[in-house]
C-alpha cells in the first residue's frame, strides 16, 4: 500500500497527479481515492477536497503540508477509523515496477520540476533515525537551496523532532531545526549552500522523505528526493553498514554542544 503526498509554501504551488491504474494497465476497480488528516486525536477520512477526477487520474492543487490520500474501499475505512491507525487496506499499489503518482511544484516565475510522491506503508510503523547527505542533489549556485521533509505516522499524531545539519569538515552541527510527524516541512538551506557539499541531515527516532529543491536565478527548479542509504551499498552486510555510520551520525551530533 501506499499513501500519497503533496506541499505548497508562499512561493511554490503544486500539483499531484494519482493514476488509476498501474503500470500494467490494470485499473482500480473497487477502489476509491480517500484523504485523511487529523482533527484532534483522530484520523479524519473523507472524500478528497477540491479533487478533479477523470477516467484515468485525480488531480489535487496546493494541497496542504498535513493531508495524504490512498485508496481503499469501505471496509478499509471502517478499520482505520475503528483502530485509529492508518492501516494496510489495500493491494493494488504493491507492483514492481513501483507505483508512481507525480507531485509537480511551480514557483511564480513559471519554472516548474517534478518527482514521484508514494510513501511505502512499511515506513508508516517503521522505527529508526534519519541520515540524508546533502551534497548528492543541492547546488552551491543555486538561489535559494531547501528540503521538504516528509513524514507519515500511522498513529494521528504531531509530535516534533529535532533534526540537525552537520557538517563533515568542521566536525560540527550548524544548525538545528525541527520538524514534525504527520507533516512535510520545508527547511531553508540556502545560508549554508557553500558547505553542503560535505554535510548531511540528522534525526533521532525520525523517518521520512527528504526532497531536495534548488531554485535558479533564471527561475528554474530542481526537485528530487534522496534515497535511504542502504539502497547505494552492495552486500549482504549493507543494512549493517548503515547502521554503523548512523551510530557514528549519533554520536558526533550529540557529543556537540547545540
């Protein structure tokens, strides 16, 4: 199963396209698009605001930073909301090739880039820490450098997060920020694009998306996520591996005074 997401900030509006049908051509039959957000301590599920629906596609705009949407059916939504939990409801996006919607942003000078935004919902219960480098998709000349960080909880909830930029070559955090479970935040990096190159992103007891963006003088825009760091290792002990220089992530962050 997966969830899907959109972001918008004052500068940059989106749009999030989710196809019907998988890449094999088969469609959705029985399925129906769904949006959940919380209100209270609770999962609010409800048929998609402002969605245009066509034979093959829903579309949504500037859809908030907090709501996702996913496909199911009623007995799918009577279980989320009777355990107040998001849920494993439906099949239908487990493919190989993976399933993809596209999550397009626009800044108010036309420029405009795009990258897919399914979220797995292995990573909705998962538990474990964050570590994203910067260096592999920001641009020292850009004019304005950020990140969208993306996460989904399963259960409805808001709690925050520290999360640090730490830098390789000075052995020191520049900065801490926060973000929030439940939520896409976006964090402003521009004031330290010259050093990103050997820095990464840091959060304890935190997993999400980490989508860079990268704006230019002349308007154009790069947007692309980075992906676990497990997933540009080989071998059999490439799980370990990443656990190891997370350790180390760990324990140079918190033996720095921030």
């Amino acid at each position: 199963m997966n969830f899907f997401f959109s972001t918008c900030t004052k500068n940059i509006s989106s749009k999030l396209t989710i196809p019907k049908f998988q890449n094999s051509g088969n469609k959705n039959d029985g399925l129906q698009l769904y949006q959940a957000e919380i209100e209270g301590n609770c999962w609010n599920v409800c048929s998609p605001k402002g969605c245009v629906e066509t034979d093959y596609f829903y579309y949504l705009e500037n859809v908030d930073n907090y709501s996702i949407f996913f496909f199911g059916n009623d007995d799918g939504i009577k279980e989320i909301k009777e355990k107040n939990a998001l849920r494993n409801i439906e099949k239908f996006t487990d493919t190989s090739p993976d399933f993809r919607s596209n999550l397009l942003i626009k800044n108010k000078a036309g420029g405009f880039s795009s990258y897919q935004s399914e979220y797995p919902f292995r990573m909705v219960k998962a538990h474990g820490s964050l570590y994203s480098d910067c260096g592999l998709l920001t641009a020292p000349f850009g004019s304005t450098v950020g990140v969208f960080v993306r996460n989904i909880h399963c259960l409805p909830i808001n709690e925050v997060r520290d999360i640090f930029l730490y830098s390789n070559a000075t052995k020191s955090v520049l900065k801490k920020y926060q973000v929030k479970l439940n939520q896409t935040t976006f964090i402003d990096l521009s004031e330290w694009k010259e050093e990103l190159s050997h820095c990464y992103l840091y959060a304890d007891d935190f997993l999400g998306i980490p989508i860079y963006m990268v704006e230019y003088s002349d308007g154009s825009l790069s947007f692309e996520h980075t992906h676990p760091p497990h997933e540009s290792l080989l071998g059999g002990d490439r799980f370990e591996r990443v656990g190891a220089l997370k350790r180390k992530a760990h324990e140079e962050i918190f033996k720095t005074a921030i």
